[in-house]
C-alpha cells in the first residue's frame, strides 16, 4: 500500500515539474530539490537511530546513485519544460521497468523465459507508439522532449539496480540521506548563486511545487522505492511503477488541462501488459 501510495505522489510529480518549468534554471532547481530532500530525510535518521556513518563500498554505491539521481533529473525537467507532462510521465514510466528488466536479463541473470521476450517486445510497441515513432526524426525527438523522456528512462535504470546492489552495504534511509545530499553538491558545482538567491522572490506555486517534488515526491516516494528494490529486487520493485501513467494522465488533465491522446492511451495500456507479463510469476 505505502508504494502504491508512492507511486501517486510520483503521478502527480510529473505536473509539478512541468508547472515549475518557467521558474529559473534546470540547475537551480536540481540542486533545491536534492538539498531540501536531505534535510527533510535528517529527523527521521535521528529519531530512528539510523547511522550517518558510511563504509567503503556503500559510498560506492552511494556515488553511483547520486550521478544517476542528476541525471535522470536533469532529463526530467528538461523534458516536461518542452514536452507534455502527460505523454512523457507515461512514456518513462512504462519504459522503466521494461529498461531495467531488459538490462537485467541481458547482462546480471541471463535468464529470459519467452513469457518475458514477448513482455519487453509488447512493452518497446507500447513506448514506440506513445512517442508517435512514425512521425519522428531527431530533430523533433529532441524539440518534442522525447529524446529527453527516453534518456531519462536509461538513467532511472542504473538507479534501480544500483539500489538493489545497496542492500548488503548499507542502510536503505541512510542511502537516500547521502544520495540526495551528494546529488545535492554535483547540482551545486553547476549553479550560480544568483540563480539560488533569487529563488526567495518567487512565489507560492513555486514554493508549494518545489517543496512536494524534493518532501514528499523524493524523500517519502524515493526512499520507498529505494527501500522496494533492496528487499524485493530491481525488478518487482520497477512493477509498481505501473500505477504511475494513469495517475499521471489524470493529474496533466486537472491542473495542465493537456489534451490526452489515443496513442497515448494505447501505449500506455500496451505497455502495462508487458510490465504485468515481465513479472508474472510461472505457475
């Protein structure tokens, strides 16, 4: 329940970001967003009794996470300032687990069964047809924000299996914690300070957006999906994404007004099958 609960906050993430998209530079808010998720995670260490302290290969693991975490972010914004917030919450979505079931299978368990050939094969339609492959060239991949929804994907893979990997090393919230906060400081290396200080002149819907991307979205939904990963693996953990499209169709048509589209309705239910068969387990 509580992931399922995640993945709605990460519904509505996909509008948050792009209402968020005339406000400054992508940096400026990469770096706001991974701060105030470190801090807002730094309570419940303490009253937890969660060690701060890391060993070697966590830290590893740790420095992995953080440059995924920029990356798929900056990809993430990039793509809904130029693209709807709808199409692409449910084209990455849906391509996540697919990605990282592909990755999974081709190069850590090198066990495919053809339940899951035809999985991915449906799932890679699905996110063809949600893009509109047919109309597209590189030019508009990149105008359109689909080349950036599709990088994002890639980069949110390399989180997945990255967390997984972690469980051995080290705490699930103390990985979030230094996650976030080495996110933080790459975000920073790249930021001007006036970009930062104008922040305290824009307005509420900045703020409230600003604060439910890094409180509620990445420090509750992340840490949830980082906790998923660790305890039931890459795989299973990327499935629940697939309450994410729907959510966030409805959430772009409430507050962006964006228009839905068949093909991505029909994308959308395509490759939700594909996750559902990828995880179905053999009788």
């Amino acid at each position: 329940i509580i992931m399922v609960v995640a993945m709605v906050t990460w519904g509505y993430s996909w509008t948050s970001a792009k209402i968020l998209g005339p406000y400054g530079d992508v940096s400026v808010k990469l770096f706001l967003r991974f701060f105030l998720a470190s801090i807002a995670l730094i309570p419940i260490l303490i009253k937890y009794k969660i060690p701060f302290i890391l060993n070697k290969k966590g830290l590893q693991f740790i420095l992995i996470n953080a440059f995924s975490l920029c990356s798929y972010n900056y990809f993430y914004f990039r793509s809904t300032h130029m693209g709807l917030a709808g199409a692409g919450g449910v084209l990455v979505t849906t391509l996540n687990p697919i990605l990282t079931s592909t990755v999974v299978f081709c190069f850590i368990e090198r066990s495919v069964r053809l339940k899951d050939i035809i999985g991915l094969a449906i799932g890679f339609i699905g996110g063809s047809i949600i893009i509109r492959f047919w109309e597209m060239d590189f030019d508009l991949m990149l105008k359109s924000g689909n080349l950036f929804y599709i990088l994002a994907s890639f980069s949110w893979v390399a989180v997945t299996i990255t967390s997984q990997k972690s469980k051995e090393a080290v705490h699930f919230l103390t990985y979030s914690f230094w996650s976030f906060t080495i996110a933080a400081i790459f975000s920073l290396s790249v930021c001007n300070w006036s970009g930062i200080s104008i922040t305290i002149n824009y307005d509420w819907i900045f703020w409230i957006n600003i604060l439910i991307l890094s409180t509620v979205v990445m420090s509750f939904a992340n840490t949830m999906y980082f906790f998923a990963s660790s305890k039931i693996g890459a795989v299973k953990a990327s499935s629940f994404i697939f309450v994410v499209p729907l959510m966030t169709i409805i959430f772009s048509k409430i507050f962006l007004n964006e228009k839905v589209r068949l093909t991505t309705l029909i994308g959308g239910c395509l490759s939700i099958i594909a996750v559902y068969m990828i995880n179905k387990k053999n009788k």
